[in-house]
C-alpha cells in the first residue's frame, strides 16, 4: 500500500514534467501559480467537508459519487475555469490548458491521497491519478481539434468531450464493483485522446 501511495503522490507531478517537455514554450505562467493555489485551496476544502454525494454499495449512487468527487468533476472545474479565462481573452491556447490542469490537480491528488491510503481499495491510489490525468489533458486537446475546418473531426472531438467524463467515471466505478472487463475498457477509451496527443508532440513527429 505504501508503494501505490508514493505512485499517487507523484503520477501527476511526473507526468506534467513530461508533458512540459513534450510541449515546451506552453507554460502557464501566472494562472499556473493560480492554478496550483486554488487546487490546493479546493483539495483541502473537500478534504475537511468529506464528499458531496452519498456513495452507496455498488448502485448508481456509487457512479454518481465517483463522478462527482473522484474522477470527473475535480478535473472539469480547472478546464471550465480555463474556458472562462479563454473567453475573456485572459489565457492562450487549450495546449496550455492542459498545464492549467495538470497543476491543479497535483496538490488536490496529493491532498486526497492521504484519506484514500487509508482505505482498503488500493486501486483509488493508481487509478484515480490516472483517469484525472487521462481527461485533464484528453479534453483540451480534444477542444483544441473543435477549431479545424474537417466537420468529421470536429464531431469526434465534440462527441469525445462529452464521452471522455463518463468513461473515466465508469472505468472507476466498474474497478469498484469488481467488474475488470468493462473498467479496462472504459479506461482504454479514456486512455485514447491523451495517447494520441502525446503521438502528435513527440519530438520525431515535429516539423524541423
């Protein structure tokens, strides 16, 4: 168990310093010390209150919870603050808006890790950093794609960021339920936009 909580403390820090070299020149500056401010404002907020949505057995209730205060929405209310700040011309590109989100969610995860190391479901520890990290960076570059002109793009990456939230939800929920087939494969879909997006900023796949 100590093992897969050192792996939740520093999946997200590890994978934003990979993503920065991946992408380099796309830091955040100022809304990134922002971004890490009010994500461990909100981590340890949520921390103290406990969770927003009774979670029950293995029912809806269970996927509502997740949904709620593990998976999607901790990881939709950086992207929708960083929609906002877009809007009104405050920050750059959704390339950036990955960063944005990434530095949230490092002190909120490191937050929650504390009481999920306390319960005996190892998989919070590894899977939850993961699937937050899979839709933090899957969503803006799915947005990202909305600005091309291929009407076949644009709708695979509208219907991919209206899916990417409920499969990561549903891959953690069927994990829960000791349902392996269909929470590996909902965590392969979630899996698809971040993959595909690291492919295209590899460095061999750069314009020289």
């Amino acid at each position: 168990m100590q093992t897969l909580s050192v792996f939740g403390f520093l999946w997200t820090p590890l994978f934003y310093l990979f993503w920065s070299a991946l992408s380099p020149g796309e830091d955040c500056g100022i809304e990134g010390i922002w971004a890490v401010l009010l994500g461990s404002v909100l981590g340890f907020a949520l921390f103290f209150l406990g969770p927003l949505v009774e979670a029950g057995g293995f029912d809806r209730a269970r996927w509502i919870s997740g949904f709620v205060d593990i998976v999607s929405v901790p990881t939709l209310l950086p992207l929708l603050l960083y929609g906002l700040l877009c809007c009104f011309g405050i920050s750059g590109t959704w390339v950036k808006g990955a960063h944005f989100t990434l530095l949230w969610l490092i002190p909120d995860v490191a937050i929650h890790i504390v009481s999920w190391s306390t319960q005996n479901q190892p998989f919070l520890l590894v899977l939850v950093p993961l699937l937050r990290t899979a839709v933090g960076v899957g969503i803006p570059f799915l947005a990202s794609l909305v600005g091309t002109r291929n009407p076949l793009l644009i709708l695979v990456a509208i219907l991919g960021i209206i899916v990417l939230p409920f499969s990561a939800t549903t891959s953690y929920w069927a994990f829960f339920c000791q349902r392996p087939l269909e929470g590996y494969g909902c965590l392969a879909i979630t899996l698809v936009p971040v993959a595909v997006a690291a492919c295209r900023h590899l460095p061999w796949r750069r314009s020289p």
